[in-house]
C-alpha cells in the first residue's frame, strides 16, 4: 500500500507545526486537504438562549503558523443545545481570549477542573435535562459557543458532521497530543494541540492516575488531554478505530463505512522504511515544508497554498470585486488569503494593545480638546504648477541649485510640476542625479547610465544559454503577459502594428510595437538587475509613466531603479512590507477616524484589503494618467512624510466615511464601493485634505505626548486611560526618512518572486 499523507505528516510534525493535512472523508486513500476553517466570532446565537456545557479541556492551542508565538490558546468543549439529541451536541473550539472578562470564563475553568466521574458520564441522553450528575456539573449554562467568521479559528460542529477524528498522542519528538477532525461536508478545521503541560485539569488528573493505578501501568503511554476528550466523546457518539489507518476514529460509522476502513480481514501492520516509502516520504516533507515557509514560495508554490485553502477561503477569494483585483496582481490573493489564514490574528492581538485603552472615543473632545485642534491653520491651498521659466531659475549659471533641497520640494509638493519640467526634475526626485550637482556633473551621469544599461541589457541580450533557461523564459513569459495590458490606452502602448519578434511569444499572432518591446527588456533587464526581488506583477505599471516622460529606455530604467528602491517592499515575497504598511493604516484610522473603524470591525474589513490595489502600485489605477503623474511627484518630494501616500489613503476614508457607514456593511460591499471609485477622485481635493488629516495626526500625537508628560503622576494616572497610545507605527508617519527594505536572497531553484 502507497504511504499515506499522514504518516509524513506525523513524522514530521515536530519540526512543523502549522503545516496540518486533513484527509477528506471521501479520499482516505492519497487525496488530501490544507488549512483551516474560517469562522464568525460574532455570529452568535441570541445570549438568552443559553447551551449546556458537558465538557471542557483548557489550553488547547491552535497553531496557525510556525512560530510559538502565534499559537492560540482556548478551550475544547462539548455543549448541548437546548432539548439537544446527542447527534445534535456541538464540539467547539473557544479561543481563550474571546472568554476574557466574560462569566462564561468561570464556568469553563469549573467544568475543567471537575471532570464527571465514570459513573456519572454524560450518557446517551436525548435531554440535557437527563445528564446529570451528584456535582452539578453537567447543569452549567453558558452562551451558545463561537459559529462562524473570516478572521477567528473558534468553530462548533454537530456531532452529526463529524466523518472522523485523527488521533495523534504524545510522543518522543512530538511532545504535544494533538486531534483533527474530517467533516461530511469537507470542511478543513484546525488541528487541535494539547498543551499538557500548561493545562491545570491534566496536571491533576496525572496525578491522580499514578496514586490509584502503578506509575507505568499504561507502558509509554502517557495520559494526555486527548484521551480524557475522547473518553467523554464515546458517552455521545460511537467511536471505531479504523484497522486500515489506527490513527483514525470513525465516529457513528455507518455499515458502508466500516467495510471501506474496517475490513475484516485487514490487519494492522507498521509501514516498513523501504527505500522507495522513503524516498516518497522525503519528496512529499519536501513539499510540506515548502508550503509552510511561505516567505521562500515560489510565484506557483505561493498560488498553491490557494488552490489548497479551504473552501470558505476559495469563497471569498472568488468574489466578484475581489477576484477583479487578484487577477491583476497574484499578490492580493495571496496577501487575503494569507490574512484570512492567520495574519488577522497577529493584526488583533498587537492592535489592541498598541492604539487605544478605554475612553478613547473622547480623546478628541476631551482629553486633547477641541479648541486645540481647531486652531490648526487649515487654509491650505494647492498652487500652480512649476513652468520651465520657474525651474530654470531655482539653478545658477553652472547649474547648480541655488535654493535650498527643502524650499524646492516644498515648491512640487504643492503645486506639482508642468510636463515640460518632468524629465528634468523627476531625475532629481528619484535619486539619479545629486541635488548639490552641477550641469556638467549630470551629463557625465548620463553617460554613465547609458553605458551602464546596455551592458547590463547586453548580459541577457547575449547569452543564448541564459534564454533557455526555464525560469528565465517564465519570467519573461510573465513580463510580456503584463506589458501588453498595461496602459493601451495610452497613444505610445496601443498599437500592436509590429510583427512580433518571437514566434513563440504568445503575442506572436497578435503582433506587438516599439514601445511593448522596449517596456519588455526593460522589466527583464531589471529581473537581471535586481537578481533577488525579480519580477512581481505591478512593476510594469510603475514603469510605464517613467518610460512615457522620459521617451529613452536607458534613463527610464535608471529613474525606475530609484523608484523602486522605496517600492521594493510592496513585492517582497513574504508581503511583509506591504503588511506593516496596512497595519501603520489600520493603527492611522484608529487614531483619526475612529467611527469609521469601529465600522470597519463589524464588516470584518480591519484587514483593509480595499487599500491593497492602491498601496501596491501608488494609485496607478485610481487617477487619470496626469493625476497619477502629479501624485506621484509630489509623493516623492517626501516634504512632509515618507509614507504620506498613508495619508492619501486616509484622506479618500475620510471624504467617503459617510457613505460607508450609512450604506455598506459587508466587506465585499465596502471593497466593491472602494473599488468602483477608480477615476472618479478628486486628487487637488485628495491632496488637500491629506494634508490637513497628517497637520492634525502631527497636532495629535504632540498634543498627546504633551498630556502625558503633564500627568505623568500618581494621581493622573486615572486620566490617561482616556488617552490613545501612539503605536511605534505611528511614530513613523512622522518621518521623512525613505524607507527602504531589500528582499532576501532568493532561494535556489525557487522560482519567481
């Protein structure tokens, strides 16, 4: 027989721990499934109709990543509903941090803490009011448990939908037990680790064991927190080891189930090592730590961990208004289903303890004071463009500047720069030439860069070796799909009146022209250029402006190359860039909107999956061509943040606040809304009113840091739980310092970025 998918996993599962296989019911044999459930935590039943807790396990862990300090801590629970069958018993999983400050904590650690005896089990009863026992345990009512969410592991499950359960005990190089339950209707939940060792309940319990039995009555087995759920589970539901895989419990099998896991004539045997077992072992742990690693996926492992998501995941990634943005950009999906997976958890923890306490929502009313914020100069007003005239006079007769780098950025911060003047200033902006450079300096630059482009380009151009490779012709393969739908619609990129170069190319029948090409060896020769980052989708969209103002490929790749020594974080494989600045947003709304974050809560759209389009390629596909190119400019000025395309983000929130909150209440509604405002923003409005919001955030956190230092006494410590924490992110925002990350090496034979 094949060696099954779990034995890998349980021979590997020491080293991984957020890797979790669930086998579908229908394909014990070789087919597998990845991921978890996702689930409402604020999907509950009506508080008054309260549900009997039979059962209760603490410090049942969820891990949803690799690191210990993403695992979860929560409770294992049986709960009757009300007039309840034992079919229609919920096992649920509690996470321990939606109990906190509630009563239904007490009776949970009750429960825990005392066990029903085994002459009291919970008995086959139909009526919870039939199952008790001398102690009163099994008459505690408690809320109904967690149902469903898009950003919580808790879930509860009749009994009824339960196929089987995949029993792993403590072993040596596994120390915790762990269970994972099959549904009928295929659904993918977390496996569930007992924490032995923290659990009051087992520690007890263990004891006990060694007083009334001989310490090694059991062999190596060592009582854990699993067996103690089963033992109460078998008083609900029949429980059968499969003989054709004795890790696998079959709960009210029917006969056809037992026939196709439990033959007769089956007989359990240990899988022997021989070497072709191993070695699918070794290709298929590959595998599973290639999955795991997500910072080291390829472009295709990466869309894999999608194919493989659970089925509520797929839902929401096939989304109309979602599927439209990851279709465009691989990363989105990825990013989402990332966040639905686990990242929302880390965004909970860390937001509630960064940005504000209690009383919060009257920090702008009483605790830093009205009259304070309004005296903000607010009559900021945008001006006329910089002409030629006016840029020729900021530099000397040698040309060089003649006004302060300050002054100059100012000037294009405000009032932006005419087309004439672009591809001079741009240069400046984007770091090609030195701003303390003179005229003869920068035409020795050029020349430089010229030379320095085409042999880099030459490098490929010439290698017939390198063409062949089969990562290579991926790259390029994906470069050429993104180039010929990137703006053609503008004059330059929308004819495709050139027969192609390439009779492989897929635009071979199509035809292609110039500027298509020129676009193409540009992105190959930075994939060249920048050998760890490569190509990621979005990049031609960056591009394409700098190639249009520049109107020369050389100087175009250099400009980009500057442009993206600030937007190589966006493509970062591990999306951790792209993470920390939508956290720095989520903590931005926090502080100045905070209604229409508390709205955000409730729809489930704190992940602010809406900004991702428009962080990632600066708005390319919200504003008019010239809008983008004004925007963009004045971004790169950096006048008065690094990150003030934070601010714009804020600015279009609060111009639209008003309308989301009275209207849209589901995330799929606020991203179509979000999304359907593409050409239709204001930027001189934008702009204005993102300066306005960063002058009040700056006011803010003055003003905060001010109250603080004032009461930083015994007896106002009372007063500032009403004010907000300033988050380390925040603090940021106040920086005009670039910030710069480069991607790691990338992995051998691993692909694209």
């Amino acid at each position: 027989m094949l060696l099954d998918i779990s034995e890998v996993i349980n021979d590997s599962i020491g080293e991984i721990e957020c890797v979790e296989r669930v086998v579908s019911p229908r394909f014990f044999d070789d087919t597998t499934e990845s991921g978890f459930v996702l689930v409402d935590m604020d999907a509950r039943a009506d508080s008054s109709t309260k549900v009997q807790l039979l059962f209760s396990k603490s410090k049942v862990y969820v891990h949803p990543t690799s690191s210990a300090k993403d695992n979860i801590p929560g409770y294992l629970a049986l709960v009757r509903p009300k007039n309840a069958s034992n079919t229609e018993v919920l096992l649920s999983w509690v996470p321990e941090s939606s109990l906190a400050g509630s009563r239904d904590l007490d009776y949970y650690v009750k429960v825990d803490l005392e066990p029903p005896h085994a002459a009291d089990e919970i008995g086959p009863s139909t009526n919870a009011s039939n199952s008790r026992n001398t102690s009163g345990i099994r008459e505690v009512l408690v809320s109904p448990p967690p149902r469903s969410s898009i950003s919580s592991y808790a879930f509860s499950i009749p009994l009824s939908n339960i196929y089987s359960i995949q029993v792993r005990p403590p072993s040596f190089g596994w120390w915790w037990g762990s269970l994972i339950l099959h549904t009928k209707t295929e659904e993918t939940l977390p496996a569930l680790f007992f924490h032995d060792s923290e659990s009051q309940s087992t520690i007890l319990q263990r004891k006990q064991r060694t007083k009334d039995f001989e310490p090694f009555a059991n062999g190596d087995e060592l009582f854990w927190g699993g067996e103690q759920f089963l033992q109460s589970l078998k008083n609900l539901a029949a429980l059968e080891t499969s003989t054709l895989e004795p890790s696998i419990m079959l709960v009210n099998p029917e006969p056809e189930d037992r026939r196709a896991f439990s033959p007769r004539s089956a007989k359990v045997q240990q899988p022997k090592e021989d070497p072709i077992s191993k070695a699918l072992k070794d290709v298929r742990w590959s595998i599973l730590e290639k999955l795991a690693r997500v910072t080291r996926l390829s472009r295709q492992v990466a869309l894999d961990v999608i194919d493989k998501s659970p089925q509520s995941v797929k839902v929401l990634l096939n989304k109309p208004e979602v599927k439209k943005i990851g279709d465009d950009f691989d990363s989105a999906k990825v990013y989402l289903a990332k966040w639905a997976l686990g990242i929302a958890e880390e965004a909970q923890r860390s937001r509630s303890k960064v940005v504000w306490n209690d009383g919060y929502e009257d920090i702008m009313g009483s605790a830093v004071g009205d009259f304070e914020l309004l005296s903000v100069d607010y009559s900021i007003e945008r001006r006329n463009e910089v002409g030629l005239a006016e840029w020729s006079a900021f530099f000397d007769h040698t040309g060089r500047l003649s006004l302060t780098v300050s002054e100059v950025k100012e000037r294009i911060f405000h009032g932006g720069l005419a087309p004439a003047v672009r591809s001079q200033a741009w240069l400046f902006l984007l770091g090609v030439f030195p701003w303390d450079s003179d005229e003869s300096q920068r035409r020795s630059i050029l020349s430089e860069k010229r030379n320095e482009y085409y042999r880099l380009k030459g490098k490929w151009w010439n290698d017939t070796e390198r063409q062949d490779d089969d990562f290579w012709k991926d790259q390029k393969s994906r470069i050429e799909k993104d180039v010929h739908r990137t703006d053609r619609n503008i004059s330059i990129f929308s004819d495709s009146d050139t027969p192609h170069p390439d009779p492989e190319s897929r635009f071979a029948e199509t035809g292609t022209n110039l500027h298509l090409e020129q676009l193409k060896d540009l992105l190959i020769t930075y994939n060249e250029y920048n050998v760890n980052l490569g190509y990621v989708q979005g990049m031609s969209d960056l591009l394409s402006p700098l190639y249009v103002v520049f109107q020369d490929d050389a100087i175009a790749f250099w400009a980009f190359c500057g442009f993206m020594k600030r937007m190589e974080r966006n493509f970062l494989r591990d999306q951790s860039g792209m993470r920390q600045q939508l956290l720095s947003l989520d903590h931005l709304v926090q502080l100045m909107l905070p209604k229409l974050y508390v709205h955000f809560e409730k729809a489930d759209s704190t992940h602010f999956f809406f900004f991702f389009r428009m962080l990632l390629v600066w708005y390319k596909r919200e504003f008019e061509w010239d809008d983008v190119l004004r925007l963009w400019e004045v971004l790169w000025t950096d006048y008065l943040s690094s990150q003030f395309h934070l601010f714009v983000a804020l600015a279009i929130l609060d111009k639209n606040k008003d309308e989301i909150m009275e209207h849209y209440t589901q995330f799929d509604e606020i991203l179509k809304y979000m999304n359907e405002l593409s050409m239709k923003i204001d930027l001189e409005d934008t702009l204005v009113r993102a300066e306005i919001l960063f002058t009040r955030f700056k006011k803010t956190v003055d003003m905060v840091d001010r109250k603080r230092a004032e009461q930083n006494n015994e007896d106002a410590a009372g007063q500032q739980e009403g004010l907000p924490k300033i988050s380390d992110e925040l603090r940021l925002l106040l920086s005009k310092e670039v910030i710069e990350t480069k991607e790691v090496e990338r992995p051998p034979n691993a692909g694209g970025g």
